[in-house]
C-alpha cells in the first residue's frame, strides 16, 4: 500500500508514511479485512465508509502538523483517521454525529492501545470552541461551503483541510490561518465525500447524506 498507493501518488512525509504502515488498517473495517489496503473507500456500520488510504495519507499531509499539535477531526467514522493523527504525536478531539460509531471507535483505538485521542457524541459541524484554537482542523465529510466557525477556530499558522462543494464532487480545500484576521485558500484537487450534516452543513435527511466517513 504504501509504495504502490501512496509514495507513488506523491505522498513524501516520511512521518506519514510510517504510520499509514504501522496501524493495521485491517481491523477498522468489519467484514472487509481482505479488502483493507485496497485503494478504495469500503464499508462500515451505520451505513458509513472509510475513506482510501491515498485520501487518508493526503489529508494528514497537508494539515503539516508538528508532534504536540492539537487536532480537531470532524467525523470520526471508524476511527481510522484518528489513529492516523495519533500516530503523528497529535492529540486529537473528534467529534462523531453517530453514537454507535463513537463507541465503535473508542472500542479499536482502546485495543490498539492509542492514546491522545478522545472522541465525542456531537454536531462536528460546529467544531469545538470550547477546546479552540486548534492547529489543525480535518473534516472527513463534504460541507456545502467552507464552515466558518471552523475556520474562526484555527490557531494562527493552523491548518483546516475540508471538501467542500456539491453532494456529487468537492474541492479539496486547504486553508491556513496567517494572522488574527488573515486566512488563505487554496484547492488540493477534486474528491468525493459523504455529506456533513449539522448546523454548518447538509440538513439531515436529504438524498445521499449519510454521514461521517474517517
């Protein structure tokens, strides 16, 4: 995976290549173990998915964290990227909308004996003001445009990666904050996510918002 999946995709950070080859991926994904390093999103419970590694490795390269970073995840599926993030010396905060998911997540990062990470029941969309400013927010699901309470809630010379566009297809968007009141944007590229759902994203209930992924 990491040689024919990632190094030759243009993923360079040493730092996250070692971690995408040292968390079993394997046991994050019910029912498809032998498809678990396949370059593909694959199925999980609530009718969720993991995301590919390839899009797994890019997201976390591109929030260009330092060890210590403190990092709110909006998503946390099954768990995966979280371990990714952990793995990366962050401490991470991740915010979940389903409940049997959470308790899912918190199941495999206790057997793997991953600390740092602590996930919550909520409306991620929001993000986390209470633990703000973070230096690196990572959403892993599509929000119609970019959430601006997140990025209200970057430390300054943080990072927040996001897709945001269309339920078909999104921008992969990187933005960075410069200054009290200074942000850049830019697009890493095309994608596809599940929608965020929440306050700051799709209402509940409409065609093809199934939630989180991570």
């Amino acid at each position: 995976m990491v040689s024919d999946q990632l190094e030759r995709r243009g993923i360079r950070d040493p730092r996250v290549l070692r971690c995408m080859a040292s968390v079993p991926r394997e046991l994050f994904v019910p029912g498809a173990a032998a498809f678990a390093y396949d370059d593909r999103a694959l199925p999980i419970e609530a009718g969720q998915t993991i995301s590919q590694p390839y899009i797994v490795a890019r997201m976390t390269e591109l929030l260009a964290l330092d060890r210590g970073a403190r990092v709110l995840e909006i998503g946390t599926g099954s768990g995966y990227q979280a371990a990714i993030l952990a793995c990366m010396g962050a401490t991470v905060v991740s915010i979940e909308r389903h409940a049997e998911l959470a308790a899912r997540a918190r199941e495999r990062l206790g057997q793997l004996g991953v600390s740092g990470v602590e996930v919550r029941v909520g409306d991620g969309s929001r993000g986390d003001v209470v633990g703000a400013p973070w230096d690196g927010i990572i959403v892993t699901a599509a929000a119609p445009s970019l959430p601006e309470a997140l990025r209200e809630q970057l430390a300054v010379g943080g990072r927040l990666v996001v897709p945001v566009g269309p339920r078909a297809q999104q921008d992969l968007v990187v933005v960075e904050r410069r200054g009290e009141d200074e942000w850049t944007e830019r697009s890493d590229g095309p994608v596809v996510f599940v929608p965020l759902v929440g306050e700051g994203g799709w209402q509940e209930g409409g065609s093809g918002a199934p939630g989180f992924g991570g």
